[in-house]
C-alpha cells in the first residue's frame, strides 16, 4: 500500500474518533455512557471496512483513550473506576482486528476473482483465435492437397492450361494461408506482449507505398486514393508495424465492398499526433454486420468464423495502441465505413543540412 | 548469362523440400547448383566449389546464417542472397549489414528470387563504382555529369541527392540497409539518423518519379532500406 493512501487511512482514524466524541458529548446529557461505547465502536466499524490494519487499530486506541478520559468516570483522567470498562476495551480492539482481517481477506478474494477474470479473458481469445485457424486453414489446405495431387497423381493427362491452373491456386492458397498464419502469431504476439516496439523515424507516405505495392494483387479491383499532405510531420514508430495495421484496413476494406468502389487512405497531421483515416464507401453492410465489424475493431474481439477479417482489425488496433494511438470507426454519410487511428507525434528531429547545390 | 556460361549457384538450407525446389527453379534458369543443408558444410563448400552466387538461409541447425555470411565475406565478395523467415526482421538486417547483398522472405514465390538472383549477378561482373548513368522510367541521371533530367527536362539535384542516387545505383536491384546508405553519404557519425533518408527519399521521389506515392524505381523496404530498381 503506498504512503498516500496509508495517510489518508490515519487521517479517518482521527477524523472517526473526533466525530464519535462530538456525537458522545452531544449524547451524554440523555444517553447512557454504554451507548456512547457503541458510537465509537461505529467509529472503529467504519474504519476497519474502508482501510487496512493499521488505520483500524489506530481508531480503536483513540476510541478507547477518549472514551476513557471524556466519558468514564472519573472524567478528564485515564484512570479506570469500574473493571467492566476494561472489557470495553478489549472488546473494541478485538472489533477493529477481526473486521479489518475480514476486509482484508474479501480484498485478496476479490483481487484472485479478478486474476481469474483476465485468465478467463485471455483463455477466451485464444479459443477464439484456434476456432479460426482451424476454420481458415482447413480450405486452403484442402484445395492445396487436392490440386496438387491431382498434379502429382495424374499430372501428363492434364494439358498445360489445367496444370498451370492447378499450380497456380496451390500457390495462391498457400500464399494466403501463410498469411494466415504470420497474422495469428502476430496477434499472439501482441496478445502476450512479446513485441518490443523499433521505432524509428518513418514517412507515412512511404508506408502507404509499400503498403499499396504489397497488397497490389488484392487491391488491383478498388480503386484506390491516397491523399497526403506534402508537409505530413514524420512520425516515430515501428514502420513494419505500422504497415501491417494500414495493410490490414485496407485488405478489410477491400474484402468487404464490392470490386470497382473507391477506397481513401487520408492522413493528416494534427497538434499532438497523425491522423490515419481509411474509408469505403461499400453501402452494402446491414446494421448487424456493421455492429459485429465495429465491435471486432473497439474491442479487438476475435470471432470464430472469417475470423481471418476480425484477426487483421485486431491486429490493426492493438499494434496502434502500442504506439500510444488510438483506434475507432465511424460510419461514412451516404453508405461506407471509416476507420481511423492515430500515432502520436514527438518532437521533430534536428533536419539535415545541406548548402546550395553546386 | 551475366556470370560466364554457367553460373554456380550454393544453396545453403537445411529443409530439403526447400533445397528440392529451389534447385528444380535454378536448374531450369541453366544454373549449376550446389546444395549444403548445413552452415558449416555450407561454407566449406564455398571455398571448394567457389560459387558465383550464394543463397543462404538464416536458421540453420548448426551455425547462424548471419555467421556463415561473416565467414564467406571474410574471404569472398561473391553475391549472397539471404532467405529469412517473417519474424527474423532483425537477423536480416543484421545479415545485411554483415555483407549479404539481398534477401527474399519465406514464403516467396520463386520468380521473385530469380529476379534477385539475376540482378545480384549482374551487379558482380559490374565494376564496383557502379553505372556511371542511371536510367529508370522517364529519369536519367548522368552521376558523372551530375545531371538529371526527368521526362526531357533538367532537375535539379543537389551534391546529396546525387550521392544518395548513387550509393543506391553501385546496388542496382538490390536492398541497401538504411546504416549503409546514411554511413555511405553522410558519414559513420549519422548511421542512425534515419529521418535524414525519409526526407532526401521524399525529395528524388518528387523529383524523379512518375507518381511519388506509387514509386515504380525507388522503392522503399520498410524497416530494412531502400531499393533502386532500373529498367532492364
């Protein structure tokens, strides 16, 4: 427990007592001295339920010494006329002991309850992500086992057209299937915390073009629009990082909306940090599938089936918050999706140099 | 073929699946191949077979990739070419800076490490400074000259830009790690300021390609370097 809150248990203590013992001198023309005992024993109840040990025993002395001095005769002395008043004492003390142990022990209940709460999280996203691996693996390896059997089995009875074929969607499976697979290591990765960030300092336009030339074969049917302002501060992240998460927006976006739609990579440069928008303009999402696409990127929620889409939007997000960004999605007016994020900006570094040419 | 009749390719891997298609690929491209499936057996038969090329893969059973390489430079300045896995973003840099002149990240298709293959080759019967004219798209550049021109007209560079063209044009084809070209034009004292290339890549983007944001010729690795890719 630090200093603060420790104070701030001692400072109840005193302000319990004093509060017991105005009530006692306002109740003691009427009440019996008893019923005064029973404030303070409020007094101690109240202090052993909200702060540690320390704090408990604290309230309980002050109690005993000013029930003692101000209401058990003889007043205004510590002396005890009547042994009975030692078992008030007592009683007090022992009062403010077992309260504050049980407190104690519902804490560390409560803290184990929440320990096992997180487990149970963490155990529930990797269910989450092995239902998707074997969802999304099993076609692509169904048709790689097919194809090239069929290629190995009876390969000199095909023409060359079919075998090319064959060839080609055994590569192009595997392909994705690879991705697959780097993208649930990635978001067990990020899941366990096993990333270390390599920042360093990084134009997003440079980003986007690796991003757009990566991706080139799935964007080829979207058009797609990059507007960048020409004086976009630099940014210092993990640039492989940061591609991944553009990259994975962008394959959802192009995934989700119809071949021949638009798709916008936006990026602005703001007071404290880079805004990074991507947006569709697809129209064709139903308020349900908006809601679960939604709750996949806020809440980096993985699902079971197409759980290929869920992992990259996770991903996308979980990789900007370890930069210290944030990562939301909105809908776009007229029909669309918006997915943004931001990465902070630190101070600009000292530029190069250079004397006019020639 | 750039490197004699028959160039001499080593394969230093130890899956043999990969070893299997790899040399299919390079046997039917006219190679003559070499396969090791250890680092140590690897560069053993460097010394003996002295290949025109390596390809070396960075997780190997016995000794590091990256230390294979080390022992092949220490000796040879034969092209390598590195095979590393996704997450091994750092051995590859680390291979890079250890003298490998490219890499191809598995799974890869293997037209694209033919086309490393071949543009490492060319870059080894070239002389080492390098062409003294750069052609890429509509730009030419005259590095002796110190002239550009980019669709007919003059631009202008300054001495750095022409620098940096340059450093990438003595690697055409081929990955320059980010401590190689910051070492190579600004000195050792600026190896880690990488804003410096984001900014002086930006300005011959501006001025030297068709549309900066899709650069067809200087293409950007990230996290590795950059690439100046030429027309054949």
């Amino acid at each position: 427990m630090d200093v603060r809150s420790r104070l701030v248990g001692y400072a109840w203590a005193i302000g319990a007592v004093a509060g017991a013992t105005l009530a006692g001198l306002a109740m003691r023309p009427r009440f019996d001295v008893v019923n005064v005992a029973m404030v303070f024993l409020l007094a101690v109840v109240v202090v052993a339920l909200r702060h540690a040990r320390g704090p408990a025993i604290a309230t309980a002395i002050l109690s005993v010494a000013a029930f003692d001095y101000l209401f058990v005769p003889p007043r205004g002395t510590f002396t005890v006329d009547d042994v009975q008043y030692l078992l008030t004492f007592a009683i007090m003390l022992a009062v403010a002991m077992i309260i504050s142990r049980l407190v104690e022990s519902v804490r560390r209940q409560a803290a184990q309850q929440a320990a096992l709460e997180i487990d149970a999280e963490t155990e529930r996203i990797r269910s989450a992500l092995l239902a998707s691996i074997s969802h999304d693996l099993r076609t692509p390896l169904a048709v790689m086992a097919g194809a090239s059997s069929s290629l190995a089995e009876s390969g000199e009875r095909l023409d060359a057209a079919e075998r090319r074929a064959l060839a080609t969607s055994v590569f192009r499976q595997a392909r994705e299937l690879s991705e697959h697979v780097a993208k649930v290591l990635q978001m067990t990765r990020l899941e366990t915390g096993a990333i270390r960030l390599d920042r360093d300092w990084a134009a997003l336009g440079e980003i986007v073009a690796s991003v757009l030339a990566r991706l080139a074969e799935r964007l080829a049917h979207h058009r797609v629009i990059v507007e960048l302002p020409d004086d976009l501060p630099l940014v210092r992240v993990d640039a492989t990082l940061v591609e991944q998460a553009l990259g994975n927006l962008l394959e959802n976006g192009a995934r989700h909306t119809p071949p021949d739609t638009v798709l916008r990579v936006r990026a602005a440069g703001r007071s404290t940090d880079v805004l990074v928008t991507v947006e569709d303009y697809s129209g064709g999402l139903d308020d349900a599938d908006f809601a679960r696409l939604f709750a996949k990127f806020h809440h980096g929620a993985v699902e079971g089936a197409g759980g290929g889409v869920g992992l990259g939007l996770a991903i996308c997000r979980a990789i900007v918050r370890l930069h210290g960004g944030q990562a939301w999605a909105d809908r776009v007016p007229g029909g669309g999706t918006a997915f943004h994020f931001t990465l902070p900006l630190e101070t600009a570094p000292a530029m190069p140099q250079e004397a006019p040419a020639d | 073929m750039a490197a004699g009749p028959r160039a001499t390719v080593l394969v230093v891997e130890d899956e043999p699946e990969i070893r299997r298609f790899l040399g299919a690929a390079l046997g039917v491209e006219g190679y003559r191949v070499v396969e090791s499936a250890t680092g140590r057996r690897g560069f053993l038969d460097a010394g003996t077979h002295k290949p025109d090329l390596a390809i070396v893969d960075l997780a190997l059973p016995d000794i590091d990739g990256v230390e294979v390489i080390r022992r092949i430079r220490a000796w040879s300045p034969m092209p390598i070419i590195v095979v590393s896995a996704r997450i091994q973003e750092r051995s590859k840099i680390e291979a890079l800076d250890a003298g490998a002149d490219d890499y191809v990240t598995k799974p890869f298709a293997v037209g694209e490490l033919l086309a490393r293959v071949r543009a490492a080759l060319r870059h080894a019967v070239r002389p080492a400074s390098g062409a003294a004219i750069l052609r890429f798209g509509t730009a030419v550049v005259d590095l002796e000259q110190r002239r550009a021109r980019r669709a007919g007209q003059d631009v202008h560079l300054t001495p750095i830009e022409f620098r940096l063209l340059a450093t990438l044009g003595k690697h055409l084809g081929m990955v320059v790690t980010h401590r190689q070209l910051l070492t190579q034009v600004w000195g050792p004292t600026h190896a880690a300021d990488t804003h410096y290339l984001r900014i002086y890549m930006k300005q011959l983007r501006d001025k030297l390609e068709r549309d900066p944001i899709r650069p067809m010729h200087l293409i950007t690795e990230t996290g590795v370097g950059y690439r100046l890719i030429a027309d054949d």
